[in-house]
C-alpha cells in the first residue's frame, strides 16, 4: 500500500462525479431552452362572448349577458355578440370613444353574431339603438401588461 495512491483515486472519482453532475445539469438547461423556444406556442388570443338573450327585445329586465367585460389586447380583445333572441338588434358605441365601433344600421338577425376587435385600451360604452333604454353594456379594454 502506497500513500498518495488511495487520496489521488478519491479525488479523481471525486472530480468524475463533480464533472458528470455539470454536465447533466447543462444538458437539461439546453433540453430546456429547446424545448421553451421551439414548441412555445406564444398567447392564444381567444374571443368574449357577449349574449343578447332570448326575449331581450321585450323583457326590459333582460340586457346584453354579461352587460360589462374586461379585455385584455393581445389575450382576449375580440368580443363576439351572439343574438339568441328571434329578433333583430344591435352593437352601437353610445359615445365613439376611444373608437367607435358598431353600426346602427347593421342589424344582427336572430341567430347572428357580430364581432369586433378592441386595439385601443379604454371604456366603451354601447347600446342597441332597437332596445336603447334596457340593452346598453360596456366594454373594458386594458393593454396588455
Ligand atoms: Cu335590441
């Protein structure tokens, strides 16, 4: 038995384990990176229904359901209008601000929908011009953080 022999074999096994830990290490950090910047979707952007209810056009206590959404551009900033109800109506901004958007001219049928994107953060109030004094609903728009 020499000394010096049993220390230098500690150590080289030693330093082996040392440079096998960094290498899995590193090799998750790259398989982790790949994985991150090749099958990264990026945001899906989905819509915001908005529900014109059966009988609306009537029924003074029903309303655009739900009344108020908050958006957020770039998530979920394009708001469809479903008209469940059997008559016409429509999406007029009450104030054309920040935009105006909508038409009172553009009826939406029973069964219809209609939709449109918010670009612009801020608070948007609409109406239908049909049903102006029950149907009326806003619009929030943030940008995204
Ligand atoms: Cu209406």
């Amino acid at each position: 038995m020499t000394t010096g022999s049993v220390p230098t074999t500690a150590a080289a096994k030693s330093g082996a384990t040392k440079w096998i830990g960094i290498a899995v290490v590193v090799v998750i950090i790259v398989v982790g990176l790949a994985y991150f910047f090749l099958y990264n979707p990026g945001p899906t952007i989905t819509t915001v229904t908005v529900v014109m209810p059966n009988g609306v056009a009537a029924d003074q206590s029903l309303n655009f359901q739900p009344s108020t959404i908050t958006v957020v551009i770039g998530v979920n900033n394009t708001v469809v209008w479903t008209n469940q109800d059997t008559t016409d109506h429509t999406v007029v901004n009450a104030t054309a601000s920040p935009t105006a958007f909508g038409s009172a001219s553009a009826l939406i049928g029973a069964g219809k929908t209609s939709s449109y994107t918010f670009m612009v953060p801020g608070t948007y109030n609409y109406f239908c011009n049909l049903h102006p004094t029950w149907m009326k609903g806003t619009v929030i728009v943030k940008a995204h953080s």
